[in-house]
C-alpha cells in the first residue's frame, strides 16, 4: 500500500514538474523502466536511497515526497485549484463574479466545464478561463478554448446565475489561459510563439489591468503567466502589436 501511495506521489509530482520518465532517470541515477515500475506501485524493495534520489530528480525532499503520497497530501489537483483561487481572489477587485467549473453542457452524461468563468455584468464582459499546469496538447487545449467561449456566449442570455440581460444588449466575451510558469511550459510558448502570438492577441498587461481594476477588457484572447507564488504575469506575446490598451 506504502508502495503505490509513494508511486503514485511520484507520477503526480513528476507531471507537475514538466518532466519525462526518462529525464528523472538521468536525474537519479536509475533506468528508466525503475521510475515506470516505481510509478505503478511496484517499488516495495527499493532502497530509501533510490526514493530520495528520485523525489531530489522532481524537486522534492524525501520528507517532503512522503508528504505527498495521497493520503497525507492535499488533493491531487491542487496546484490547479490553488491557481483557480488565486486567479478568482485577484478578478474580485475588479468587480468579475467568479463560476469555478462552469458547466457548460449541464444536462449531458459527461459535462464539459470551464475552470472559471468570470462574469462582469455592469459592463457585460464575460471571461472562458483555462488554467493550464502543464500542456499534454497544445492544438486540442486551443481548440478547446473556443469550443468553451462559444458555450459560454449561448449560456449568458439563458441562465439567471449570471444575470443576463434581458434588454437586447450583448455580452462580450472572451478566452484566458493562465498558465503555470515552469521551464516546460515557457519552452512550448517560445518555440511556438509566433502561434501563441497569433491566437493570443489580447495586450497581457491590459488583461491584468481588467482583471484587478474596472478596466475594460482587452480586445483578443489572453495569456498570463501564474508564478510559483501563483502571481499572474504578463506574457507579453503581443508586444509587438498595436494594442488600443497598450503593451
């Protein structure tokens, strides 16, 4: 039971950090079929060498790794509800209503959600947030994003949870991605930049401003970077183009 508690932790902490089996191999020191059968729960015999070898390769201490083997952890997604809260607790000063998991297909057998919808109804401004720990892949996770906006955009005028508006006027509504700041991820986005770049047009630190103020929000979707202290910072992918909110 230790065993796949423990392999479990490291298949979790591995994916958080952004790394291969193979790259943790090298790492501490072991074969690349040892992290796999550690993984799957098979690391009863091993030596409490090797476990500190392979919680050091994914940046945990020892005690720190048994600390997350569920059971003695907090929820397995909880870098990803932490960033949920941060992102809902900052939007808050800027007046957005916060729906964590919006359901954006309620009555099917497996509904699809948001992580955050956020909702401003004075200015009738709505925000499809996807918090990104990591990408697995980046062509369904942006094809996802404008599946989840145009949901969002035919729930607004029917349901009474976001106040809808009832006069004719529209919403505008727009796609975020916040993204976990790790050397993968910033790696993904700079090789790919010129296609970030073109999906996300939106002015960085115009979305800031929208979020924590009574700014409008930008024109164009947005991508803000999530720290370790789970900040949101500017992308800056849209620098270089004109930008009605500025850079």
């Amino acid at each position: 039971m230790v065993a796949a508690r423990l392999g479990t932790a490291l298949r979790e902490a591995r994916a958080i950090a952004g790394l291969k089996q193979a790259e943790v191999a090298a790492r501490a020191g072991v074969s690349q079929s040892e992290i796999s059968r550690l993984e799957h729960g098979e690391g009863q015999t091993a030596s409490i060498e090797t476990w500190a070898c392979v919680a050091a390769a994914v940046g945990e201490q020892f005690v720190g790794f048994l600390e997350l083997a569920p059971g003695a952890s907090p929820p397995r997604d909880i870098e990803h509800l932490r960033r949920q809260s941060a992102l809902i607790e900052m939007a808050a000063a800027g007046g957005w209503r916060a729906l964590p998991e919006f359901a954006i297909d309620p009555g099917a057998t497996r509904s699809r959600s948001i992580d955050v919808a956020l909702i401003r109804p004075s200015a009738r401004e709505a925000i499809a947030v996807e918090v990104w720990d990591w990408f697995d892949d980046v062509g369904a996770s942006l094809r996802g994003l404008d599946a989840k906006v145009t949901a969002l955009v035919r729930r607004l005028p029917a349901d009474s949870a976001v106040d809808s508006p009832g006069d004719g006027n529209s919403w505008r509504v727009e796609g975020l991605f916040v993204v976990r700041d790790t050397r993968r991820n910033r790696a993904i986005v700079a090789e790919l930049r010129p296609l970030f770049a073109a999906r996300f047009t939106g002015s960085s630190t115009a979305w800031l401003r929208a979020l924590d103020s009574a700014a409008a929000m930008p024109v164009g979707h947005g991508l803000l970077w999530s720290d370790p202290r789970r900040r949101l910072i500017a992308s800056r992918l849209a620098a270089s183009r004109p930008s009605p909110h500025g850079a």
